[in-house]
C-alpha cells in the first residue's frame, strides 16, 4: 500500500524559519564584537574551534568564534571549548586558508597546544564523538575535557594500585552545577586543597573535619599526593583563608577565569536563544496546524554543536534536491516510490559533496 505524506505545509514552515533564523543570526554576528576576529584583542581567554578541513600542523591550531562563522562554516569544524591566554591562528601559517578579517603571516608565539587542537579530549586522547553517550567535564585548571566514565574508571584504577583511600572523590549525583571539575594532573599542582581543604570535595560519604584556629595549610605538615579527579565545592572560594599568604600562594587564577567564564554568555549561545524565541512564535502562531517540521527544528537547538554544524552544511545540498523532484508532487503530496528517488539523489549529491571537500 503506498503510504501519502503531506509535504507542502511542512517544507514551508522550515524555509520560513530557516529564513528568519538566518536573519536574526546575521544581525546578531554582525551587532557582536565575537562577529569578528579577536586576532586584534592578543592573547585573551576565550572559545576556540578546531578546523579539520584547514589545519595545516601537526600540533592542531585553534580559531576563534569570529572566524569560525565568517571563514570556516562549511567546512568540518570541531568544538575545543574555552582556553585561555590564546590568539586566534586564522589565516596564518597552521592553516590553508587567509582571514576574511585580517592579514597573517607569523604564528602566535605565546599559544600553547594541547591534545584538544587535535580534537583528541580526556586521559583516553579520544575525538569527541556523538555515538558515545557520556557527559563531559572541563577541568579548570588545565580546560581539557574529560569523559564521566574515564573519570571514575581512573579514581578507581588509583585507588587499587597506587593510593589507597576508604573513601575515593566522586562526580556529584545532582547539583553538579555547584562544583568545579579539577583533573588529577591540576590538583597535583594544587596539593593544598586536598590536604588543607579536604571537605569542599565531594565524595560518596562527605568528609568533616574540625577546623583550628589560623591557617588551615600551615597546620598541614606535608602536601600529599592526590592523584584523583576531583569536583571541588564553589563555596570554597567564599569559606578559604583568607591570610595574606594564601592569597598570594595559593589562589590560583585559573579560578577567578572560572568565574568569568560562567557569567558569559558565547556569541552562539545568544544565537541559540534567539532562535529559540523565533520558533516558539511560530509554534504559537501555526499551533492549530499539524506540521510535523516543529519537532525536527525544536530539537536542532538540543543536539550537539559539531551536528549543528552538519546539518548547516547539508541544507543546502536538501533544498537543491528537494527543487529537482518538486515538479513531481501533484497537490503537496508524495508517494513512497518518490520518497525513495529523492532519498538516493540526497545520498548522491552528499557523497560528491564530501569528496569534493576532502580533496
């Protein structure tokens, strides 16, 4: 029995979205000073993305937010997240291709490269990848992300052979907005906490400990190893020493970057919101028709950024497609057989797509 679907209402309402939320993105791209490349601004804290289809070294390079959507929208482009201390490397001699914004030769001398410029992530180098259904955690002191079951498979490798604690760190069970992730190699560096601050982290059963009058690390005699993951109460930046020499020693910047990293809100996060805005008005005024384009766009907003991605690549490789069989539907209806014939000319035109970009 051939199946019929109504198309005609549906592809509307996606082109007129797809429309106003192109409109809106551009405004609020060219309104921001993220809209534009930050290589001016020198080496600042901020998100970074990694172009595969560009990268030119072998130690990855990073590009910023600006250039990301003005140079690189089609082509592979791969989430890093936020470092600091970092100038944008678009156009210079790590990538193939120049800066729509500014000319660039040299390579910025003060970038430090990690794994993450590779888009390898966590203690297991992994690519980030959307099949793998774990959630990801940014330490930050070092601002490598880092996978839960690697977090808690290496507390508990620790555990066994190296270091022995009846009572191993955790990943908080809610509430996990609270705290900061710092990963084994940063609280190494961070001795102190552990061993002055022991109960700001959380574990399975919380830690108590009777406090003395003065400093908390001068009554510690040695700083031990810690050689775990940890999630680190926030209220600990309130409830710290606050002696002179703990504030010069031990205050790490890195914290104070935290603070400031969560307050802002990234150029595509307002894009996120805005569009968001624009599809519930048109839920609202379209809320009596049946359109089953709503639940696809609605959920666009919650996938992951590097599918955001590709399906912006692939829209307009669909409406190409999609033109070329119109002239078949009678009335805004199909049939299976067509349905067929549109679904492999997509595959087609996709393929030459890919390999057209790969070469």
């Amino acid at each position: 029995m051939d199946q019929e679907i109504d198309l005609a209402t549906g592809w509307g309402v996606i082109m007129k979205k797809r429309e106003a939320m192109g409109k809106k993105a551009q405004e609020i791209i060219e309104a921001s000073e993220e809209g534009k490349c930050s290589y001016d601004k020198g080496y600042i804290t901020q998100e970074l993305y990694l172009c595969k289809t560009c990268n030119n070294n072998s130690q990855g390079s990073g590009i910023c937010i600006g250039c990301y959507l003005a140079c690189h929208l089609d082509h592979e482009v791969l989430e890093i997240g936020i470092k600091s201390n970092f100038r944008c490397d678009c156009g210079n001699s790590r990538l193939k291709n120049p800066c729509t914004f500014i000319q660039k030769t040299g390579e910025n001398q003060e970038n430090v490269y990690n794994q993450n410029f590779l888009g390898k992530f966590c203690i297991c180098s992994q690519e980030d990848s959307e099949d793998r259904e774990c959630e990801m955690y940014m330490c930050i002191g070092c601002y490598d992300w880092f996978h839960a079951d690697c977090i808690e498979l290496s507390n508990n490798c620790h555990n066994h052979s190296t270091y022995h604690e009846e009572n191993i760190p955790k990943i908080p069970s809610e509430n996990i907005e609270n705290y900061y992730m710092i990963c084994s190699k940063c609280i190494n560096e961070w001795k102190f906490i552990p061993s002055a601050y022991k109960e700001f982290i959380y574990f399975d059963h919380p830690v108590k400990r009777v406090r003395n009058n003065g400093c908390p690390i001068e009554s510690v005699e040695i700083l031990k190893e810690f050689p775990y993951h940890v999630f680190l109460s926030k209220d600990w930046n309130s409830e710290r020493c606050g002696c002179e020499t703990c504030h010069e020693k031990f205050w790490p910047k890195q914290f104070l970057n935290a603070q400031e990293m969560e307050e802002k809100i990234s150029l595509l996060g307002v894009i996120n919101e805005e569009t968001e805005k624009i599809m519930q008005e048109e839920n609202v005024v379209n809320e009596d028709h049946d359109e089953p384009a709503d639940d696809i766009l609605n959920d666009m907003s919650k996938l992951p950024h590097e599918t955001q991605i590709n399906v912006a690549n692939g829209y307009q490789i669909l409406k190409e497609t999609f033109e070329e069989l119109a002239d078949k539907v009678q009335g805004g209806v199909i049939d299976l057989e067509t349905v067929e014939e549109f679904k492999q000319k997509l595959y087609e035109k996709y393929s030459a797509y890919k390999k057209s970009k790969n070469n």
